[in-house]
C-alpha cells in the first residue's frame, strides 16, 4: 500500500479545541478527527538541543503528531519529494501515511512530541535503512 503514497497525501489536521477560562482541551476521537484507529500513543520528551529524531519509515503504520508542547520540525520524504512542516500547536497535528520517511528536529526546549499511531509496535514494520526504503519504494 505504502509505495505509492506520496509526501503530498500526508497533511495537517485541524484537531478540535475547546476553550473555557479554565484554559483548553482537545479531544481526539478514533475515524473521526483523525482517518484511523490509534492503538499505540507514545511521546518523545527530553530530546537534547540539537539532536534529531526518528529517521525511519513505515510499511502499514499510519501516525499523527502533534506537538503537545514546544516546537519542532519534521521533515518527510517518500524517496522522490520532500516536505518539511513545523508543528507548534497542541491542537495541530501532522497525519502521516504509510511508506513515508520522517525526520524529526530542531527541538525547542521543553518540546514533547506526541504520537497516536494505527498498530501496535511491529520491528517488521520498520524501514531503519534509507536504501531498503527506496527499494520498497521501487526507486
């Protein structure tokens, strides 16, 4: 599925945001705001000035990430194009399609990175070698 998706099918996703005087809240409903079912939520967190993170991509795995506090920059690239979004809102997330590289950096301080992702973690799911990806990507 994941080898002809492109950078461009991936996209920013207005998520809901309800505000009181008692501050804000955005709630994150499986197939509705978001196109699939999250059963795995984790989140990067102490990520040293920087340094970047993930480097990978996926073979099934769908993502969103949204930067729960903070800033950073995450760059995608499907083997031909590239595109790189700056996420700074905790009510903006980035929805990533399977079959897509990613680089996460320029970490502001204090920045957590929250991931809602489609599986379960899957080593085989993996692509950690940038030439296998191209390959799946039949480049």
């Amino acid at each position: 599925m994941g080898s002809s998706i492109s950078v461009f099918d991936c996209k920013i996703i207005q998520l809901p945001k309800i505000q009181s005087n008692l501050g804000s809240i955005t709630p994150i409903e499986n197939n509705k705001d978001i196109p699939f079912a999250v059963n795995r939520i984790y989140y990067l967190y102490d990520v040293p000035g920087g340094e970047s993170r993930a480097a990978h991509g996926h073979k099934d795995l769908e993502q969103l990430i949204v930067a729960a506090s903070g800033s950073f920059d995450i760059t995608l690239d499907d083997g031909t194009n590239k595109q790189t979004f700056q996420l700074s809102r905790p009510y903006i997330g980035l929805h990533i399609k399977p079959g897509i590289w990613r680089d996460i950096d320029n970490f502001s301080s204090g920045a957590i990175c929250l991931v809602l992702a489609s599986h379960l973690y899957t080593e085989a799911d993996y692509f950690r070698n940038y030439n296998d990806f191209k390959t799946f990507k039949n480049l």
